[in-house]
C-alpha cells in the first residue's frame, strides 16, 4: 500500500496523434507473469499483425510484484501498439479488465490471459464471427488443459447453472478469450468476479452472443492465481446476476411475491388456531403451528419491507444517473443519435 510511486506513465489520453486509432484493442490482464511475457508479446504481434488492421495491445499490470512491469516498460517503449496500464497494487482480473476497457479505444475488443494459456491465433476466428454481425463473441476451450477437480469440475458446474440462470446458454463461461463490440462493453458495469458474466450482462442489454471453439494450453509458468474458493464467489455473483436481470426494476416483484405467499400462510394458520380457541374450545397454547404462523406472518411483512426499499433504491439508482430502464439501439429520423432519450 505505501509503495513510493514510481513515476506513472503520462496521463491515459490523447497523446496519440501521430498514430492511427487502432480498430482492435486487446486487453490483458497480468499479474505475475514474467516469464510468459516475451512469449506472449511476440505470439500477439504476430497474430495481429497478419490480420493488416490497425491494434492496440493493453496489458494490465495487476499490481505484479515480480520482474513484469521493467519488462512491460521495455517493450512498451518500443512499440507505441503496446499500452501498459500499470494498478497501484492487486485489484484482481476482473478490476483489471475494467482498467483496460476503460484505457481501449479500439471498435472491438478482445481479451484474453497473459500465461498462454489461450492461443492469439484463434483472434481472427472471434474477429469474423463479430464481423457477422455478433456483438459478443465467446472463446470455448474445447480440449481445456486445467486439473479436473478442482478446475473444471466445478467449472462444469458453473457453466450449468449460469447458462439456465441467465438464459444465455455457453459452454464455457471461464474462457477469458472473448471479443466485443465496444458499444456493449461500455454498458456494462463490473464488480466481484463479474467479468466471467459480461456475455450474460452484455445479452441483458441486448448484445447478440456467439460461440467458437479455441485452442487452450496447459500452464507452461507460474502458477494458477485461482483455487476452488472462486467457486462460492462465482455462485454469489450468479444471483446478483440473476436478479440485476430479471428484477433490477423491479424488487417488489420478488421480495413481494415471497412475502406475500408468507403472509397469506400465517394468516391462514392464525385463523384456523383463532377458529380452533374460540369455536372448538381448545387450548392453542401449546401448539407448534402458532409459532409457524407468527414467524410466517413477521417473514412477510418483513418481504414486503424490503421490496418496498427496494424500490426506492433503485428509483435513486436510475435517475441518479439518468439511466433509463431501457436502452436503444439506433432512432430513425430522430433528433438526437445518443441513443437514450429520444425527443419526437
Ligand atoms: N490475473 C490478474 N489479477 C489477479 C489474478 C490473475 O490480472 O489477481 C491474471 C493472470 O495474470 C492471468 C489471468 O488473470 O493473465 C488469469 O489468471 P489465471 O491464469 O491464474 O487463472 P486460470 O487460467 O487458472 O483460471
Ligand atoms: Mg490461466
């Protein structure tokens, strides 16, 4: 934390205008991979440099704490193509992916690892797909070269229930080989270890996804930052998922509907113990189902409470930031092309 500042690069803007605006921007991010670099480096600009499209290379120091930055800020100063956007400590993938959409100015952008695990040869396969006219294109690691029990596994699992959750249906939701249209990532907010559900994010605002199969490796150095304790962290992000997409607008809807279904239950049992004490003359007192049907009762309206803020929640959210509750995609003779509000 108290790391002296070693003196950052120049301030992330325009100083670009001897150079041509790259059409594709690859974002990686890196977190103690130095002896993957070199490798990484010439694989990638041999791969992008015999697609004859003006590209950007955005690696994300992650806070590496071993011999990646001096060997970043070498190569870097060759080649004006290679951006590096070094965090102050270690944000993680997903933190590192938002620093690099936010630093890319290309039209597509793709992202993939920094241990060669995933092959740039496969770019131009992702690249056509978007040129079909997907916004989103994810990279399925047909042949994955990871350990099964803890790595694919759970990842198998994982891929499942996002795929029904979400409605999105992927094979291979972990493969950090993707490519996107700029417009869709921009839309997206990250947080947690949410980059995994750009695809389903990205579809909630309506980006058509695709799916090709790549090429994957083992790890050749270093080692695997992740562990099986990602698993829980991915199943919670599941359910902010799940319900940014289903309710964000609308809370009540959820919590209303359990809270309800508690509520008429508690009610009804109150008035058949009620029915029981006063027409069947018997003591209620002792009977279980008067506690099930307070705990019913308190349950619900404490649903129903919770929907309620809810709502105004996501009330101040929306116009806070003047987010509209939908979003369009182009207007015809309209007056405005920003897109969002469209005066007749
Ligand atoms: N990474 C990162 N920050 C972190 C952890 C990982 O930038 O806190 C990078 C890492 O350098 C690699 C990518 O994210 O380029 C994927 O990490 P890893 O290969 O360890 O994950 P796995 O492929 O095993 O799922
Ligand atoms: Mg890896």
């Amino acid at each position: 934390m108290n790391e002296v500042s070693v003196r950052s690069h120049p301030a992330p803007q325009e100083q670009t205008v001897n150079t041509q605006r790259p059409e594709i921007s690859v974002v990686i991010p890196l977190y103690n991979e130095e002896e993957s670099i070199p490798e990484l480096y010439r694989s990638l600009t041999e791969a992008l440099e015999a697609l004859g499209r003006p590209y950007e290379i955005i690696i994300v120091d992650d806070g590496s704490t071993d011999g990646s930055f001096p060997l970043l800020r070498q190569l870097a100063a060759e080649d004006e193509r290679l951006k590096v956007v070094r965090l102050r400590r270690n944000f993680g993938q997903t933190a590192a992916f938002a620093a690099g959409f936010d630093h890319a100015r290309g039209d597509i952008i793709v992202t993939m690892d920094a241990d060669l695990q995933n092959d740039p040869r496969d770019i131009p396969k992702l690249l056509a797909k978007i040129d079909e006219g997907y916004d989103i294109v994810s990279g399925w690691r047909v042949n994955r070269q990871d350990r099964f029990l803890d790595r694919k596994l759970p990842s198998m699992i994982a891929n499942r229930l996002i795929s029904n959750v979400t409605d999105v249906r992927l094979h291979d939701y972990g493969c950090s080989l993707k490519a996107y249209r700029r417009e869709v990532i921009r839309e997206v907010r990250l947080y947690g270890e949410l980059h995994r559900f750009i695809p389903a994010l990205a579809s909630q605002v309506g980006g058509a996804v695709a799916e090709v199969p790549v090429n994957h490796q083992p790890r050749r150095y270093g080692r695997s930052k992740y562990g099986l304790s990602r698993t829980v962290r991915v199943i919670l992000d599941l359910i902010t998922v799940w319900f940014l997409g289903s309710y964000s607008t609308r809370p009540l809807h959820v919590f209303g509907t359990l809270g309800l279904g508690s509520l008429g239950l508690g009610i009804l049992f109150g008035l058949y113990l009620t029915a029981v004490k006063f027409l069947g003359h018997q003591d209620i007192g002792t009977r279980p189902l008067l506690l099930l049907a307070v705990l019913l009762v308190v349950v619900g309206i404490q649903l129903i409470t919770m929907g309620l803020l809810g709502e105004m929640i996501i009330r101040t959210y929306h116009e806070s930031q003047g987010k509209p509750i939908y979003i369009v995609r182009e207007v015809l003779n309209g007056k405005e092309d920003r897109g969002e509000r469209t005066a007749q």
